[in-house]
C-alpha cells in the first residue's frame, strides 16, 4: 500500500524574507517539505498555488537620472560647434576662418575656444594678455577682426600644461559659457577639442548646439575619426550642419602641380554616404598655415583671395543650414545605451 504523508504547513513569518511577500513564504515552506518527503520517497499532497514573485520595494525603484536641460547663452542665437575626431586637422584653423566668414557676411560673431588643452584661438587671432573682468564674476570677451574671443589661453601661459582631470575641465568649459559677457551675437562658433570627450558631452548637454561643423582631411585614418564625431553628434540629437574636407591636395607653388598628400574626396564620400552636406575643400597651403601663425588669418587679411573666398563659401552654406531649421532641432538630450 501506498503511503502518502499530508502536511499541515505552518507558514514562516514574511519577516524571514524581508523583500518578498507570504506567497514566497508558502512556496518557501513546501519546498522544504517536497525535499523531506523525497528523502522518505512518499509523494506530498500540499495546497497548491501559483507563486506571485512580488517583490516588496525596500528602496525606491531607481528612476532614470534626469538630464541637465540644455540652457541658452543670453544674447546669442546660434551656437555652432566645429569638431572632428582628430587632432591636427585643422579644427582651429577652420573654425577660426568660419567665424570670421561669419563676419564677412554682416553677422555678430563669438568665438569660443573650447580646446582647454591646447587653445590656439589666441594664436590664430593674434590675442594676448588677460581679459578684463566685469563686477565680481564676468569676464569680457577680447575682440579682434569684429569677432569676440575667449580661450582658456588668456588666462595661462602658452608654454603651461594645463593637467586636469574631467570635472576640472567641465567646470572651464562651463564659466568660458557662462561668465564671458558675450553681449548679442548672431552666431558663436566653438572650437572643439578632438575626440568625443567630456567637453563634446558638456557642450551636447548644456548648450542647444544649431548644429555642428566637421573637419576632417581626406585620409582615412582621420575619416574614421570624423565618423565618430559625426556618431557622437547625431547619438545626442544634434544636426550635422556639413562636412568641410581641410588639406585637400597641395598646390606646388614653383611647378602649380596639385599632389592629393593625403588623398583628395574622401571627406565628400563620407558626406554623401551620411546624406550631410558637403561644404566644401580646403587645400593645404603655406598661406592658410602662415597667415595663422602670425595671427593674420586669410580671412581677415586678405579676404579676397581664393583661400578666403573659400571660407566664405562655407561660412555662407552654414549661416544658410542654421537658418532653414538646423537651429529648430529639438535641445539635445544624452542617451546612453
Ligand atoms: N589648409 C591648411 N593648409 C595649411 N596648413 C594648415 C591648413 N589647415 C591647418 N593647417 C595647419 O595645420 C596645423 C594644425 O591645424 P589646427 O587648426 O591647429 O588643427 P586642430 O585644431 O585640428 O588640431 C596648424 O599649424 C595649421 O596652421
Ligand atoms: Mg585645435
């Protein structure tokens, strides 16, 4: 004859399992039993219900961390960023020219030397010394060529090392936003630091960016950096306003012969293949590195030439992409995956 073993189980008290509900408890105790009764080797008849999992909240349920909401400059309409995933391309000295196409074109001009580790927008505007401060906090912007500058660079030595960690620089990058009296401008241009670094995610975060400007040279190994600044950029919302190809062929000066060092379309095929626009090709020549050097640069000194028409060219595209909507895109929110 078969022998069954009934139980009468006396549930534990829920304080055994703090997170989990008498259910759990039940389930609990005649598992136990089913273990006992197995090494007996006679079947269990117990009450049977379906085990609810609900789980007692002993902390909140974490909730989604809310992101800084990206905040306006007073006075400035439009924040345009030039960035590329390389260094050397020639951020500076695009965004340097950009601004002052910018103010070829009639426009109030910024320009925001974001590259806390190596500012060159001194440099390339011909600054230096220490900006005047306005009342206790504000600093004011220094002006050159009708466009107003402001680079870490005026506050340090150009020889300094500037060895700081992430919070540090946030923090620079932050007060050079937001403690400049920039007054009204039509368009502020950011030079970037490269990479996809904690500057690019602070600007991306605190400042509704119009769009960005990408440079990179034709060559792949800079290419593969551009695509992922462009990744960046477009992961956080923010338009890419076009590509500009910088260092696209070089002009011998004694024999005229154009050589491609490195490489020549490359930028445009990545435009085309991302559907941005492709603002145009920038060669590399001994003017556009002298006229920076001395602090000259070919726009403002000699705005007629080639090279400076060129510039003006892409200062005009741009302007135009901000204008018809680049500017409307939603404020950029990180999303992180
Ligand atoms: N089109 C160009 N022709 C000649 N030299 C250039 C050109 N663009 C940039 N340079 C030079 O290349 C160097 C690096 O440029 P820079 O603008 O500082 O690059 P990045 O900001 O990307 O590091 C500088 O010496 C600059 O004068
Ligand atoms: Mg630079």
């Amino acid at each position: 004859m078969r022998k069954t073993l009934v139980y009468f189980i006396k549930i534990p008290s829920t304080a055994r399992f703090p997170d989990r509900d008498r259910a759990f408890a039940r389930h609990w105790s005649v598992n136990s039993l089913r273990r006992k009764a197995s090494l007996c080797a006679v079947p269990l008849v117990t009450y049977k219900e379906p085990l609810r999992r609900t789980r007692v909240a002993t902390q909140p349920t974490p909730q989604a961390r809310p992101m800084p909401r990206a905040v306006g400059i007073p006075g400035v309409k439009h924040v345009v960023a030039v960035a590329s995933g390389k260094g050397g391309v020639g951020k500076s000295t695009t965004s340097c020219n950009l601004a002052l196409g910018f103010a070829a074109l009639g426009l109030k001009v910024g320009m925001l030397d974001a590259d806390v580790y190596g500012p060159s927008q001194p440099r390339l505007f011909g600054l230096h010394g220490k900006p005047r401060t306005i009342g206790a906090r504000m600093i004011e912007p220094k002006e050159r060529f009708g466009v107003k500058v402001m680079s870490i660079g005026f506050l340090v030595d150009e020889d300094t090392a500037m060895i700081w960690r992430g919070a540090m620089v946030i923090q620079a990058v932050t007060q050079l936003l937001r403690e400049v009296a920039w007054g009204d401008l039509d368009v502020m241009v950011v030079d970037m630091p490269p990479g996809t670094g904690d500057v690019q995610l602070t600007m991306a975060q605190q400042v509704p960016l119009a769009g960005a400007v990408i440079v990179s040279t034709p060559q792949d190994i800079a290419l593969i950096d551009a695509r992922r600044a462009i990744g960046m950029f477009q992961k956080v919302n923010i338009p890419i306003l076009g590509i500009v190809e910088n260092m696209s062929g070089f002009c011998c000066p004694a024999c005229n012969k154009v050589t491609s060092i490195f490489g020549q379309g490359g930028a445009r095929a990545e435009a085309e293949k991302i559907g941005a626009p492709f603002l145009g090709e920038i060669p590399l020549h001994m003017t556009i590195r002298a006229t920076s050097d001395e602090g000259r640069p070919v726009v403002a000194t000699a705005p007629e030439s080639h090279h400076a028409q060129s510039y003006i060219t892409i200062a005009t595209q741009v302007w135009s992409a901000i204008e018809t909507g680049g500017a409307l895109k939603p404020a950029p929110r990180i999303v992180f995956e």
